[in-house]
C-alpha cells in the first residue's frame, strides 16, 4: 500500500466548523491478533458455478417450456409408433425440471419419424443447455468437495498453531487443553469453536487478549510493555474479606468506621454499602437502613477516630470476646476492612499477596496465596494446550479456596483480564482521512442536544434551595434525591431524550464529547467506516493505560480539555468488586463517596462530603465547588454504560454526560422491520464516510434452507443472497423474541456466505426464539484489508465540541 499518510492533528488543534469547534483528542487503536488471510475458508470457486448453475437453469426451463410445446403438437402425429408416443410424452414431462433426464436416442427417433424443423431446433437447444448445467452441477459438486477439504486444513491449521491456541485458551481453557485432532469438517462442535475464535480474531476488534491488541495510534508509538495480566476485582475483594475476618490475618489490616455521609446514625438512615450479583457479574449498589442497636457503639468508636488498627479496635470494642464483637461490627456494615492498595494501583492481588507474604508467612492463608500466586505465574508463562489445562486447574482451584472459606459461589468466580500491546502494525490514517473526520465531526456538532434528564434534575435542585441557591451537603443532596424512585424513574425515562431549551455549558459540565470508532478501506466510496461511538471521557482508553506508554498523560490532558478551567475528576462506581469498572480507573483525580468501600488514601482526591452545589442563573446548571472554591468537573470513566447505572451513580452519571449526540453504527439490539418480507436497507454515507452500512432484515421464514449438504447450503444460499443483493461476507445478528443482554447473543457474528463451514455454524447458532436476522455487509471487506496490511484495525478517536 503507498497510501499517502497523515497523522491525527493534536489535541491543541481545533476546526472552525459551523457554530462550534470540532477538537480531536487521544487517538488508540484496536488491532486483530489474526491476518485475514488465515481465515480463507469460502467456497468462491463453487459459489460462481452455483450463480451459474441458477441461471443456466432457468434457461432450461424456458427452452422446456418451448420444447413441451411443440413435443405436445407431435404426439398426434405418432399415433402409429405407440412406443416412440409413450418416449415422448416422458421426454415432455422432464421438460418441466430444471435438471431434466434427456435420452439422445429418443431424439434421434424424433428426428426419423419426421419432426419438422422448429421442433428439433429446440430439442437440441434444450438438450445442450441441460447438458451444459449437468456439466456444471458435477463442476459444483467437485468445487464444494474440494473447497471444503481446503477449509477444513485451514482451521486444522489454525488449531495446531501455538499462538493462536494460547489466545483461545484464555478464553475457552477447556477447548484449548483438549483440541483433539479430528478433521475440522462442517457442522462439528470443535469446527464452530475454531472459527468462531478465528473470525473474532481476524474480523472483529473488540478488546480481547491475545485475539485483538491496543496500540497508541501512529507509526512508531512507543509501548510501556507488551502484555499485562490482572486478577478480576471481584476475586480479591471476596480475599480481602477473608483475610480480614481470619484471626491470623486480621490484623494485616486498617478498619474504617461506617462513614454516614453527614447522617445522623442515630436519628437517620444512613447509606450503607452493599453487594448484588447477576451471573458473574459483581456491583455494589447502596441500601439506606438505620445503625439501630449498632448506633451507640459507632459513636463511641468514632469519637476516637474513624480509621483503627485492629489491636486499639478491639481494646475500644472491649468485653469478654472482643473479636467476636467485632466480627458482628463487620457483618452488620458499620466496620470495613481497609484495602491495602491505593486507588490508582493496577494490581492489587499483588499488593495482597505481598502483605500476607511479608507479615503472615505462617498463616494458612499465605500458604494458599503464595500456591495460587504461583500458579498464575505457571499460566502465564505458558502457551499452547498446557495453557488451557492450566488455566482450567487455576481457575478451579483458585475458586475452590474461596469456598472452603464459605464465600458464596456468586462471589467467587476467578478471572484474569489480559491486555496485549501491538508493536507490529503500522496505525497512522490515510491522508484524507483526517478532512473526512473533519467532516463528519462538523456533522455531529450540528446536532447536539442537552439530555431533558439534564434540567430535571437542575429544577429538583432549584425547588428545594431555590432559583441561585446553595447545597453545603452535596451528599445528602444526591442521597435523598436517589432514594426518590418516582423521580428516578422520570430522569431514566428522559436519559434518552432531547431538552427543549438551547444547551448552554455550566462550569461542571463538560465539553459534549465522544470516542468515533472507525475504520479505513482503499474503496474511495468507503473510505472511512464508522463503526459506533462511545463515551468520549476517555474511559475506552484507561481501561488499557496499563500497557499502553503515554496515554495516562494524554488522558490527564483531554480530561483538562473537557474540563475548560474546572478541575476534572473521575468517579467509577463499583470499581472496588467489578472487574471491567475496576480496570478504567485511576487516570485521574478519584471522587470520593461515603459509601465507597475504604482503600489506602491518596493526596489528589476530592470527597463528596466536603463539596457544595450552587444552582447557576447564567446557564442553569449545577455547579460544584472544591471546599477550596476550585469548580469540580465531574468526568465517567467507567466501562458500563452510563444509562445502566442507577440510585446515586445514575444522578451522578447525568451530572457528568449531559448531552445527547447522534449514535452512528448499528444499534446493540436488532428488530425485524416486516415480520414477512425481506427488508433492504442501502448503505448511508457522507462525503466518503460510511455512517451506516447496508443491512438487510430478514424473516426467519424467508431465509433458504437451515440444514442440508454442504452442496446445498452453498448453493442454495448463494443463489438467494444475489437475488437479495446481499454480499458473500456479512455480520449477523439474530432477532430473537426475548431481549438478551448476554455479549454473545448482542455481538454480531462473521460469516461468508459462500462457506459451507460458516453457513453450518449460523444455522447451528440460530436461537430456538429467532425471529429472523439481521444482515449488514461486512466493511472493510476481505480484499480491501488484504491490501492495507492483511490485519483489521479498527481506530478510535476522541472528539470534542466548543461554541
């Protein structure tokens, strides 16, 4: 490729475009672990003979037609010769298929006894078009053999390669310890196991080990380190407790008084922190409930202080058993144990396991850890099919621990999130890829609206402190608001929605600000693809600081950007126990709540106890002040969508994302626009950018046929998606009865339509509640990423929006 190219401009360049200034900010990329060429498992060859073989077939039957005709005006005049009669009327009927069975001698008779010209012009017509589609039937039937053979090798291929088998093992550990060495035929379980791994890592981006790297975009981007592996949150949150309840090690560790946030424990509920799961999923969430019994001791305790050692507690606590008395405390939320980490820290089993080796090496607990600590290191620095069988005895013994400790099985699900840096691929854009991003910015600033969530709740604000009133306990504030559910309810239903004012900027709004997440083509008509969009505080793109060299600084600089003089700060709900929530934090200033688990404390914080609110005439906004009187610009970096949240993280996350921008891409659930017919939608763009790919919905009954031969699908799907216009590769979703939040259910798949392997797999896949599915041509294509590099890289840009 000699593409000329040209950098991204920096964040301190900006673009007078209509009324507001379009500024780019940090700029990552996402690249596949897998070249595209390794995925070559199509049938092309047989694909064009079965277009062939359609049309042919319908030249067969129309030369039929004519045929039977004039065959039905010679029977009377073979009334003598009752044998050639009987032969002819048969020969009339085969007229009707499209794959007729013609005998040359009956023909040759025909032509003896007499038929007149036009009758055996047409006999000889038709029988060398129904010779020439036999030809290519037998054609087709070798292409598909052959095709498919070469297929099965290329997965064969795949799955004895030791790269591509460590990706998978961490993800699918049992696949990988035991991938067997059967011929990878369609249809088969392992089949659909390799290619689905395989078309993630050559096709799709999405962030996912080894199968798809990050790379500070641009030639050369330096990398602080190559791969980073953490243990999920959630699992060192369920140790610390256990540690923290174990006499042995009990004492490791700080304690920390419930912190009410400014209620009165005596004569209020106060917000008490507490923990939900749903599948492997771990959230905090927040309950209010009074300290009951447990309110005089808390006032005892924290007369002396908020935060003990565990030796002064227990002398506090007193009595005949103060352990057990504290234990109590522990179970009843009024005493936390304090993390040992701070809160920008990446790895905090490892700060974990140091305390416990270093201060209990005699415990039980160290024991188990330093095992477990060893067997992550074995995992890691380890490849292949012993990965799998690795990670498979790790996470089973890992859980294991846990519960002989009693924890529930909710609550110990062992997970290591790896990330892998690329140094390889060359991430700078083509040169006119920056006036077309330009371009499509411009559009995108045309049309931002401010959220109705937004006024809804500046005007609960404004009801109790009135028009340019002040809150001096923000806390309280927001709790009381929170626990409101029919106010809750109103500010979710408005999230989406547009305000009916001008949007005007408030000291502690940010700048309207989004991630473009695109990819380039050598097609001058899709030259620029957009993918989706996603928050663009810059939570994508701390969820891989780790490993990637410069981007903290970056981040820290477009936060101050967003911020436009205020001081911006980040809040993450949840990211004590969520795995996902925890690993996108730390890039910035941390807002403190009361009802944050306690960690090692930092110097750069902000707590929320200590913050006052003002309403704002000017812009009628809510402003919020440092006790310094520093502006506060509260930022979501978190990797859960904000609308998701709810209680005091919604309130928050409307604060800190109040504008509503235009979402290009395809929406995350897929709908049926005509429960009949098939319903094509043609490709939207602008100047050159792709803002909507082609998609076609589809009827469950209109698809062609879900199982067969492999002769059948190909050929049977090849002939239906050129009658629809459908490409030969595509991402299907599935539109199903029942909404699924589940990744797989919401994450298209890859398929080429030509493929037997992959048309077996899309059948197999198709849930027993589709309704039909949703096709969307896959940009770029196959030939156009073999010409840039043979590596999918999907690009993310950071943008933002100033009058």
């Amino acid at each position: 490729m000699s593409a000329q190219v040209q950098e991204i401009p920096d964040i301190s360049t900006t673009h007078d475009l209509d009324a507001r200034r379009v500024q780019f900010g940090p700029h990552m990329a996402r690249v596949a672990g897998l070249e595209s060429t390794r995925l070559a498992i199509g049938c092309p060859l047989a694909a064009a003979t079965a277009a062939e073989i359609h049309e042919i077939e319908e030249l067969v039957l129309a030369a039929g037609q004519e045929t039977g005709e004039l065959l039905f005006r010679l029977v009377p005049s073979l009334d003598q010769d009752k044998g050639l009669r009987r032969e002819v009327l048969a020969l009339r009927r085969e007229t009707k298929r499209e794959s007729p069975r013609i005998d040359e001698s009956v023909i040759n008779r025909i032509a003896v006894a007499g038929a007149d010209h036009n009758t055996l012009r047409a006999l000889h017509a038709w029988n060398s078009l129904a010779t020439k589609a036999k030809s290519l039937r037998e054609r087709f039937s070798d292409e598909v053999h052959s095709e498919v053979q070469q297929a099965n090798e290329v997965l064969q291929r795949l799955r004895a390669d030791e790269g591509f088998l460590t990706a998978v093992a961490d993800s699918s550990p049992s696949f990988a310890a035991n991938p067997g060495d059967r011929t990878l035929s369609p249809g088969r379980r392992d089949t659909r196991t390799v290619l689905s791994y395989a078309s993630r890592a050559a096709r799709k981006t999405s962030p996912f080990g080894r199968l798809t790297t990050v790379s500070l975009a641009g030639a050369g981007a330096s990398k602080q380190q190559a791969e980073a592996a953490v243990v999920s949150q959630s699992y060192v949150h369920a140790w610390l407790w256990v540690l923290a309840r174990d006499e042995e090690t009990s004492a490791l560790f700080q304690f920390e008084l419930l912190d009410t946030g400014g209620f009165d424990p005596v004569a209020e509920a106060v917000s008490i922190p507490e923990l939900i799961t749903h599948g492997d999923i771990v959230w905090k969430t927040s309950s209010r409930a009074s300290l009951r019994g447990f309110a005089e001791v808390w006032n005892a305790l924290q007369a002396h202080g908020n935060r003990w050692d565990l030796p002064p507690l227990l002398a506090a606590i007193g009595g005949s058993d103060p352990f057990a008395t504290f234990m109590r405390f522990l179970e009843a939320g009024i005493l936390y144990p304090v993390a040992p980490w701070d809160y920008k820290e990446p790895n905090a089993w490892r700060v974990l396991a140091d305390l416990v080796e270093d201060n209990a090496p005699q415990s039980r607990a160290a024991g188990e850890i330093a095992e477990l600590s060893e067997r992550i290191s074995l995992y890691l620095a380890s490849s292949g099919s012993s990965r799998g069988t690795l990670k498979t005895d790790l996470a089973a013994h890992a859980e294991q621990l846990l519960a002989r400790r009693g924890v529930p099985e909710d609550r110990r699900r062992f997970q290591i999130y790896l990330d892998v840096a690329e140094t390889a691929v060359d991430t700078t854009l083509p040169g006119a890829t920056s006036k077309s991003l330009e371009s499509f910015g411009a559009e995108l600033a045309a049309r931002i609206q401010q959220r109705a969530s937004y006024p809804l709740l500046v005007a609960r604000f404004v009801e109790t402190y009135g028009v340019s009133g002040k809150c001096s306990e923000a806390w309280r504030w927001l709790v009381e608001a929170a626990h409101d559910q029919g106010f809750c309810a109103q500010l979710q239903a408005l999230h989406h929605r547009a305000g009916d004012g001008a949007a005007r900027l408030g000291p502690s709004m940010p700048l309207p600000n989004t991630a473009v997440v695109f990819q380039t083509s050598e097609d001058p008509y899709a030259a620029l693809i957009i993918n989706q969009s996603h928050a663009g505080t810059g939570s994508v793109m701390a969820r891989f600081a780790h490993v990637l060299d410069g981007s903290d600084g970056q981040l820290k600089q477009w936060a101050s950007v967003l911020a436009h003089g205020g001081s911006a700060v980040e809040f993450v709900p949840s990211f004590e126990v969520n795995g996902l929530q925890s690993v996108s934090k730390g890039s910035l200033r941390r807002l403190v709540r009361p009802d944050d688990f306690p960690m090692k404390s930092a110097l750069d914080e902000v707590t929320m106890t200590s913050m006052v609110i003002r309403h704002d005439v000017e812009t009628d906004s809510l402003v919020f002040y440092a006790p310094d009187g520093e502006t506060i610009v509260p930022l979501y970096m978190g990797i859960v969508p904000s609308h998701l949240l709810s209680g005091v993280d919604r309130l928050l996350a409307t604060i800190a994302d109040p504008w509503l921008l235009p979402r290009p891409g395809d929406a995350p659930f897929s709908r049926l626009e005509d429960q009949q017919r098939v319903v094509a939608r043609p490709r939207k763009d602008l100047d050159g950018v792709v803002l909507s790919r082609a998609h076609w919905s589809v009827p469950l009954g209109e698809l062609p046929t879900l199982s067969g031969t492999d002769e059948e699908l190909v050929r049977n799907w090849t002939v239906w998606r050129r009658n629809q216009g459908i490409p030969s590769e595509v991402f299907v979703r599935f539109v199903r009865s029942t909404q699924s939040f589940s990744p797989a259910d919401r994450k298209p798949i890859w398929v080429d339509l030509t493929s037997a392997h992959a048309l077996s797999a899309l059948c197999t896949a198709l849930p027993k509640d589709a309704l039909g599915v949703r096709l969307t041509e896959a940009l770029p294509t196959g030939a156009s990423l073999e010409s840039q590099g043979d590596r999918a890289v999907e690009h993310l840009l950071f943008m933002t929006f100033a009058k």
